[in-house]
C-alpha cells in the first residue's frame, strides 16, 4: 500500500491518494486512521476539560 500526495488545491487543501493492491485493504486502513483521529480528538477534549477544572 501506499500513499501519496497529488496536485495541491488552489486553496491549500491537500488531496492525497491511498492505493494498494485490495481495496478493501485500503479501506480497512481508512478506518483505522478515522478511529484513531476520533479517539485523539476525545483525549484533546478530556484534557482540555481538565485544565479548565
């Protein structure tokens, strides 16, 4: 599998490209990063919660 950046938007928004050989491999690693993204999201907002107490 890989990953790679294409052309960059006007605007500065990346686009990037998952490619592999199964793609429902390249799924399944979409899922994991979202899961992981989500759950670095809900760690940021539990500290955030305890430097405001």
């Amino acid at each position: 599998m890989s990953f790679s950046f294409t052309d960059p938007k006007p605007n500065n928004d990346r686009s990037f490209s998952f490619t592999g050989l199964d793609p429902a491999d390249v799924d399944e690693r979409l899922q994991e990063v979202a899961e992981m993204a989500h759950e670095i999201l809900r760690l940021i907002a539990d500290v955030r919660r305890q430097i405001s107490n």
